[in-house]
C-alpha cells in the first residue's frame, strides 16, 4: 500500500520544496543540450595531476593519519593557513577562530541550527543565493528580502525596514548576504556599504553571515576587503570554499568567527559530521603550503575573465532591445532582466526546446512572486563556443516570445475594440 509518511514527516520539512534548479539539471541530460544553468565551475580548471601528486606525497608520508576522523574544528595546519590567508584580505583572525566546514554550505546549516529558531526573520537581499533560502527554511526561518541595485543590497531601504521590523516587534537576527558577485545578480558591495553595514548591525543588534564563495574570481576592478575586516563587535560570521578556486568535489570550506559562536558551531557540527574528510584537508592545506593556490587562481581568473567577455559579445549580438543585464566584474553568473510582460518560465519552455536552459530568475527570491521576467546565465561551465550557439538560441527564442507577447496583446486588444463597437452598436440598435 502506497504510503505518503505524513504523520511521520517532521512539520518543518513538509513545507519545503524542491529547488527548481535541481530539477532543472535533471533535464539537462538531453543530447545537445547546452547549459547556462548550472553554477558549476569548469572541469577544465580543475588541477587533476597536481592533486594526484598531493594525494600520493600525503599518504606516502602520513598515510593513516589523513586516514583517520579529525578533530571537529579541522586540521590545525589547514586552519593556520587559512588565518594566514584571512589576514592578507584584510581580516586579521587566530586560527582558533577559523573553522574547517564540509563545503561552504555546510556553514549555512550551522548557522541555521545556532541561530534561527522558527519564524526568526532572517534579512536577505532580493534576490539572493537560492541554496542560502533553502537552508534557513530548513529552520522555519521567515524572510524580510531588501531589493538590490547595482552596489547590492539597497542600503536606503534598509534601515527603514531594520526600523520596521523593531516596530512590529521581531527585530531580525540575523543578515545574509554576498558581498562579491553575488550569486546570482553578479552585483558587488562597496567598500563604503560595507562599513555601513557593520554600523547597522552594531545600531539593530543582529549578525551578519557574509557569504564570500567568489571573491577571488575579480576579473575587473580591485579587491575591496570583506565586511568582517569592518567588524569589531565580533558580529559578522565570515564563510569562504576552495569550491571555486580548487575543486568543489573535495568539499572544504571555511568559517571565520567570534569565538562563543564558533565554539556552538563546532557542537553543531560534531552531530552533522563528526569532521570535515581529512584527506580533503590534506589536500587543500598541501595546496595552500606549497604556494599553489595564487597561480590556479590566476589560471583560473584568465579562463572565466575571456569566458564573461564572450557572454557579453554574444549578448549584444543576439538578444533583442528591451532586455537589461548587468556587466559583473567577477564570479560566474550574469543576470538578465526582461521585458516587464515576458515570464522566464514560458521562455524556458520555448529555450528547452531549442536545447538551451538557464535558470528562471523567481528561483531566487524569498517571495516566489517576485522575478518572475528575470533570468540566470552560468559564463563558467559552457565551452566558449557553446556559450556563442547558446545565446543565438537563447536570442531566437527570447524574439519569439516577445512577439508573441505582441500577437497576444494585439489580440486582445483587438477583441475589445470589436466588444466596444458591438456594444455600441447593441446601445444604437
Ligand atoms: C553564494 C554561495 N554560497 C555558498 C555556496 C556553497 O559552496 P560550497 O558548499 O561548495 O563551498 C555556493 C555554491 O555555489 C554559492 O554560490
């Protein structure tokens, strides 16, 4: 007898649902399908034969320790490194503050089981990184979403909605945000809203979890030093990943925060994980120690910056007026925003089946009716060509849609008229 588990289910994962983009992949298996969609970086920067040679040099020399479970806090070199690493961002931290994660997604988690009890309002730009809502939901977390421009979450908007908020009686916890080449707008903070952003903080009493996956891939422009450099009330949890300068299949992140915290955070993680793979630490840390990391960067920095540049070219060359995008200077994504009556879902049906995909804007925002006419093109994983044939479909297929848009509207407008002159006609008659 079938069984839908209901009464057994816990209430807070019976509202969750499944994200569209992982749904999506699934349908990217079709022969001849050419992906914007995914946010994954590409296999071809990925250093197969160093890591070979890393993997062999560690378990020649220490075999049955990378063998072994780790401490929860993460391996004591690896962490060491990482405060070496903060510090030359501009974050100055003891390794006692960094903890070693199980992918940066992990941190989301974490956060999500120390911090938000259920309907906590957790403060999130619109749109922000999907996977970020979906965690905190797990929580039962509610959203106060502040829209964006071009510098990232409105910092005009958002006082007044800290202010709100105290008034109604739940002043939040808790801020998210990506400050660099946010996923998935590819905006990016400056250096003068991030300051501010610790100054709200410090005035609203809430933390900030600053999300950095990307801030090594800048292709334009210079680094500007992360919000937790800012912060001297220990109010913002910083988390990076050697998903996008490394490889994501290793699964090391990191986080860096005030101590109280951390220590919750490690309690949390010993029921998650017991500890982040040690061989994968082995690896990250051999990869940071013998000075590999800057030129893998660099290598990888050169392959994504011409990529971005061959998405733009194409972009002016096939997408029809109407559409606004906005030129990031790093991370993978760039966000494209369509006439006010084109819904990215009709236009991913019509995409699809010119074997082409991306993900639908209103994936990214708490409120899913929001974004409904905004779209997500992944520049990373497509070869250079494919990226070119991807966005001539894309462009044929978003030309029809407008125009059958047009046809639509024509088309009702002409049957009012018709109502019109038939009515008056009745009135006359
Ligand atoms: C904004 C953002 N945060 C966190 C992550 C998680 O990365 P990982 O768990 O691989 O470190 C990603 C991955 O795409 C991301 O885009």
């Amino acid at each position: 007898m079938a069984n839908n588990f209901n009464r057994q289910f816990a209430e807070r994962v019976k509202e969750l649902r499944a994200s569209d983009v992982r749904e999506l992949l699934k349908l990217l298996q079709v022969p001849g399908m050419i992906s914007f969609a995914g946010g994954f970086p590409n296999p071809e920067t990925f250093p197969v034969d160093l890591i070979r040679q890393i993997v062999d040099d560690v378990l020649t020399k220490d075999g049955p320790n990378a063998l072994q479970y780790g401490i929860t806090e993460g391996y004591a070199p690896l962490r060491e490194a990482i405060a070496d690493r903060m510090g030359k961002k501009g974050v100055d931290t003891p390794k006692d503050n960094v903890l070693v994660v199980t992918g940066s997604q992990q941190v989301i988690d974490l956060v999500g089981k120390v911090f938000i009890d259920p309907k906590d309002v957790v403060v999130v730009s619109s749109p922000t990184y999907l996977a970020a809502l979906t965690g905190f939901s797990v929580y039962q977390a509610g959203y106060e979403s502040v829209p964006i421009d071009k510098e990232g979450i409105r910092m005009d908007l958002l006082e007044d909605r800290m202010k709100k908020m105290g008034k109604r009686g739940r002043p939040p916890k808790l801020l998210y945000a990506v400050p660099n080449f946010l996923n998935p707008a590819g905006v990016t903070m400056p250096e003068k809203n991030r300051k501010k952003l610790v100054d709200l903080a410090s005035d609203y009493d809430f933390l900030i979890l600053e999300d950095d996956p990307y801030g090594d891939l800048r292709y334009i422009g210079i680094h500007i030093r992360p919000v937790k450099a800012f912060d001297d009330e220990g109010r913002v949890i910083y988390m990076s990943t050697f998903s996008k300068i490394l490889s994501p299949g290793l699964r090391v992140g990191w986080v860096v925060a005030d101590a109280e915290i951390l220590r919750r955070m490690v309690i949390a993680k010993q029921s998650s994980d017991v500890c982040t793979s040690v061989l994968s630490q082995r690896i990250a840390h051999e990869y940071l120690a013998r000075g590999l990391v800057d030129p893998q960067i660099e290598k990888i920095k050169k392959i994504y910056g011409r990529k971005l540049n061959v998405m733009l070219k194409g972009m002016d060359e096939f997408m029809p007026s109407g559409l606004n995008w906005i030129k990031p200077e790093g991370g993978m994504f760039l966000w494209v925003t369509l006439p006010e009556n084109v819904d990215s879902g009709d236009l991913l049906t019509r995409a699809l089946k010119k074997k082409v995909a991306f993900v639908q804007g209103k994936a990214f925002f708490a409120d899913p009716k929001d974004g409904r006419n905004t779209m997500r093109l992944n520049f990373t994983h497509p070869s250079d060509e494919l990226i070119t044939e991807g966005l001539r479909r894309l462009g044929s297929a978003v030309n029809q849609e407008i125009i059958s848009k047009w046809d639509k509207s024509a088309e009702a407008e002409e049957k009012q008229m018709a109502d019109a002159v038939k009515g008056s006609l009745i009135g006359k008659s």
